[in-house]
C-alpha cells in the first residue's frame, strides 16, 4: 500500500544554516507529492506541490523535486529563519480516486537564533 | 485563494453534550471535505471523508453515530461530537478538496470538562 516516511525530528539548526528535510514514499502509480507546514495551534498550510517526476516545487525559499527514481521528495532550504520553527509534513495523495492524503509523521524543526 | 475557515476555533462544553464545528470553503467550491483528529505533537488522523450531499464515508474505528457529518452544500461541511466526553478532548481539522490539493482550515481545540 501506499506511505511515506519522514525523518524523525526534532531537528534543530541556527538561522542562516542549511535544512534538509528527508521524505520517501512508496505508492502505486504517479501520486502527487506536497509538503505542509504547521505553526504551534494552527491548522496546515500547504507550502509546496509537485505533480509529476522531475518537477520541483518552491515557496518562500523552500524547494522540494519529485524524485521517481529514489521516490523521495526532500525538502530544503538554504538559509533558515527562527520564523521557520513549525512542524512539516510530508504526503502524497492516493490515485485510487478518493482525494485522500497519506502523510508522514511530521518533522518539528526549531531555528535558534 | 482556497481559504478554509473553521468555527469555532475553540470550544469547551461540559461531559455528556453536543459540540457542531464548521468548516467552510470561502473562495472555492468543494464537493469533497475531509476531517482530521491530530493529538499533541503526532500526526494527522482522517476521521471521515465529507462529500456533498451523501453520507460521509468513515475511516475504519471512528464511531459514525458520535462524530456526525453533513456535507450540505459546496461549501460547507459540519463536524458535530455528540454526547461528547473527555476523551474526545482533540485539536479537529477540516480541508477542502480542489485541483488535487488538500486545503487546511486552522483548526478547532475541543475540550471537554
């Protein structure tokens, strides 16, 4: 069936370092991959999407490619703001039909300043 | 666009009573709503699938008598904890569906006394 593994955090960086955010998945057919971002008490926030292979996804810094080969989808950025502290969700929607997500179990990121 | 409101963005009612939570599509039309349950600091959850005028479909070990959904119009989808209990004190998230993307509301705290 279809998942996606995410990398266990939490991760912590100091402002201006480099982040990677590490997320496979196994699924049948060419699912659509996204990242999500959720600020403490807050609902998710869809921060990037690809749809196919070898597209790249970016938004406020933050890039992600479709990577069917290694079927990854990591998240990076290149210099990281304490307002970047939240927790990122990796999912791919299943192509059965439903619109539903499978998601990662989510990695908490903290920037120290 | 595709803005997703939830009302109330936090409630608390006492053992044995009814909560109603809303979830509306502000800018879009969804015929297809989702709700999540999200416990502290763990992932999503997807109770049910919301879709427009037919019965919500249930994930496997969610009660449908006590999480009731309608899915009245295009965009709005209602959530109701009947007879709730302290155990279903959670963090609820709608989305709407649209384009093959799942849009977040910012969520309801639903605690029960």
């Amino acid at each position: 069936g279809n998942s996606v593994t995410q990398m266990e955090g939490p991760v912590t960086l100091s402002e201006e370092a480099f982040l990677t955010i590490n997320c496979t998945y196994t699924a049948t057919g060419y699912p659509s991959l996204f990242w999500y971002v959720q600020y403490p008490g807050e609902g998710l926030q869809l921060l990037l999407k690809a749809t196919k292979a070898d597209d790249k996804g970016s938004n406020k810094g933050f890039e992600a490619t479709y990577r069917k080969e290694t079927t990854s989808f990591h998240l990076e950025k290149g210099s990281v703001q304490v307002s970047d502290s939240a927790v990122y969700f990796c999912a791919l929607s299943a192509t059965s039909g439903t619109y539903k997500y499978i998601f990662g179990t989510g990695t908490r990121l903290k920037v120290l300043a | 666009g595709a803005v997703v409101s939830q009302h109330p963005s936090w409630v608390i009612c006492k053992s044995g009573t009814s909560v109603k939570i809303e979830c509306r599509s502000l800018d879009f039309q969804a015929t297809t709503m989702f709700w999540y349950r999200q416990f502290p600091k763990q992932s999503l959850m997807l109770m049910a699938t919301s879709n427009e005028g037919s019965k919500a479909t249930y994930e496997q070990g969610v009660e449908k008598d006590k999480f009731l959904i309608n899915h009245a119009s295009l965009t709005l989808s209602t959530l109701t904890v009947t007879s709730a209990h302290p155990e279903d004190s959670s963090f609820y998230i709608c989305s709407a569906y649209s384009k093959d993307t799942q849009y977040f509301g910012p969520g309801t705290r639903l605690t029960v006394l």
